[in-house]
C-alpha cells in the first residue's frame, strides 16, 4: 500500500442502496493500514444511521476540509457534509435524493482536479433515478470525462491476475458490432498502453485483442470483423511499436496459462470482458476510468436493491476499488515528481 499526500474522495453513491452499509464496513476492515484514507462526500445523519443499524461503534466526522481527514481516519469515517434532501428508505430510491448524488460526485471530481484529493472513488448510483431527475449522461464515466475535459476515455475491469477492456461498452450487442471499428481498437488499447505504464508501473505493457466472431472468424468463413476490422486495428498498433497480439479466439483467452501471458485482454463487447472476469472474481472486481487527468476507479457492482438494508452486503470490491486508487495515485504521483 502506497503512503498518499492526501486522502481519497468516496462518493455518496445511491442512498438507498447498499454503499452506506459497505462504506462503514469498509472502515472496519482497516486493520495494520488495509485501508487508505478517505473522506466519504455524503449526508453524515444517514451514514451516523447506518453504522447505528449495523450495531457498528463507528465514529462519523464532519470535516471542513481534506486535510482533516490525514488526521482523524483512524477515528472514524471523515465526512465532507452533503445533505439530503429526504431520508432514504432501503431498496427504493426518490429523485428528491438524485441532486445530492449528482453533487457529490462533481464536488469529488473538482477538489481531487484541484489537489485537495488524491483520487475518486465512486460508489454505485441508480442511473435510472439519475436520468429522471435530468443527469443525461450514461454514467460516471461520460460524466467525469466531461467535467475533467478528457476526450478519450476507457473502462478497465480488474481482478487479481486479469484486467479486461471493452471496445464498446453500454450497447445492445446489435448496436456494438455495428459500432466497432478499427479507430476505437486502436484508441482504447493507445490510452489503455499508456495507463499501464503510467498508473500500474509496466514498462512494455503486453496487451491481447480478442476477436468477435468463434474462432477468430475461420479466415472470413463465421465473419470478416477480424480481417476487416480488428486485424488492421492490430497492425497499426504494432506499427506504433505497442506489444499488442491478435485477434485470438476469445474462448481460449481466459484459462491461467493464457492469462499468464498478457497484461491486458482488449474485448470487443461488454460481456466478453465482464463474464470471465466475474466468474474469477465476482465480489472484488474494480472499475477503473482510464483516461482522465485524475484517477477514478469503483466497485465493481450496482446499488444491490434487493440486499439494501439487510445488513449482508460485502465490501470486498470498494475495498479493492481504494486500495487500487491510492496505488494508481501515488504511482502516478511519484512519475509527475
């Protein structure tokens, strides 16, 4: 674990869903330094709330600033006050409460662009609650991309010994092969080389291109995407002197040994990148946003409605998802100094 000049900034995330509950369990687990500092931007009546109903003698901590937080983590949970407009109940989100959820995740983004913070972490939102209250982005990714001003953005799902990237991400699968094209591949697996040198310290980072037709198409006889598209997108790549291999059948692109061989597996859909990475690993998985001026990662899950309140969510993944941020940060850090 990486020693961070400032603490991380968590988001609210859906009240009513389960990230009260995962944020104060998360504290818990800070056991010899497992946890990096952080400060969740939320209401800290509704945390005080769910730490009560967990049975969790944990202290909430209203600060005024950042700095604070260094200070008093091992106290209790900082808390940069974000307030409620209604009190959440569990499992049923309101629009009243949609406002604050917009709020803190654009007040962690500008502190953490001014240096108050050293990374975001965002917990789950209810998108769809979001998007009827006027949010009219497809979620946190577009979002920070349009606060921070980034053109080009990425989404990395990781787990311990595999990181996946879709091409495309939030479309029907109709609508994601007609999408596809060679100057996507080429941009994501260029911001994807760089972030890996960058964030995660690999010097010649190795990267694989799975293809979208079974077995890589069968030289055009189950699908000309690989000769027309995503071998073309390959050559450029290694043109730029990149370590990229493929198109290779995603069917064989999983298994340890195939794993062992690359840094990074560039999917051409989402559930080609998430399925393998979810059957390793469901309860840690991380979403990174690659891309940004600032690092960004989250859990790898939703809201979990249907759990909300019960006192039986795990917060492995948000455990994971600041560890990897205070890593990316510091390391990120240490290259700009």
């Amino acid at each position: 674990m990486h020693h961070l000049r400032h603490p991380l900034a968590l988001t609210m995330g859906e009240p009513s869903g389960i990230a009260g509950e995962i944020v104060v369990k998360a504290w818990r687990m800070n056991t010899g330094g497992r946890v990096p500092p952080f400060v969740y931007l939320g209401d800290p009546a509704w945390l005080r709330e769910e730490a009560r109903r967990l049975n969790a003698d944990t202290r909430i901590i209203e600060i005024a600033s950042a700095p604070e937080a260094l200070q008093r983590f091992s106290e209790g949970i900082p808390v940069l006050p974000i307030g409620l407009k209604e009190t959440p109940e569990h499992g049923k989100p309101t629009a009243s409460n949609a406002g604050a959820v917009i709020e803190s995740i654009r007040l962690a983004c500008e502190l953490t662009t001014k240096g108050s913070f050293s990374a975001v972490v965002t917990n789950p939102v209810q998108k769809s609650i979001l998007y009827g209250a006027g949010f009219r982005f497809p979620g946190h990714t577009e979002y920070l991309a349009q606060l921070t001003g980034a053109s080009r953005v990425v989404m990395m799902l990781s787990v311990e010994g595999l990181r996946v990237v879709p091409v495309t991400i939030h479309l029907p699968l109709a609508l994601a092969i007609a999408a596809l094209n060679a100057d996507a591949i080429v941009e994501t697996c260029t911001v994807l080389a760089l972030s890996l040198r960058q964030d995660i310290g690999l010097a010649s980072p190795r990267i694989a291109v799975a293809a979208l037709n079974p077995h890589a198409g069968e030289d055009g006889a189950l699908g000309r995407e690989e000769i027309d598209i995503i071998g073309p997108a390959v050559s450029r790549l290694q043109a730029q002197g990149l370590d990229v291999t493929g198109p290779l059948p995603a069917d064989t692109l999983f298994h340890p040994q195939a794993r062992a061989r690359f840094d990074a597996v560039v999917c051409m859909y989402h559930d080609q990148a998430l399925i393998p990475l979810k059957t390793i690993d469901f309860h840690r998985g991380v979403n990174s946003t690659l891309g940004l001026p600032i690092v960004r990662t989250s859990p790898d899950h939703g809201t979990a409605l249907d759990i909300a309140g019960k006192g039986v969510a795990d917060p492995s993944s948000l455990v994971a998802a600041l560890s990897l941020a205070a890593d990316m940060a510091a390391r990120r850090a240490d290259n700009a100094s």
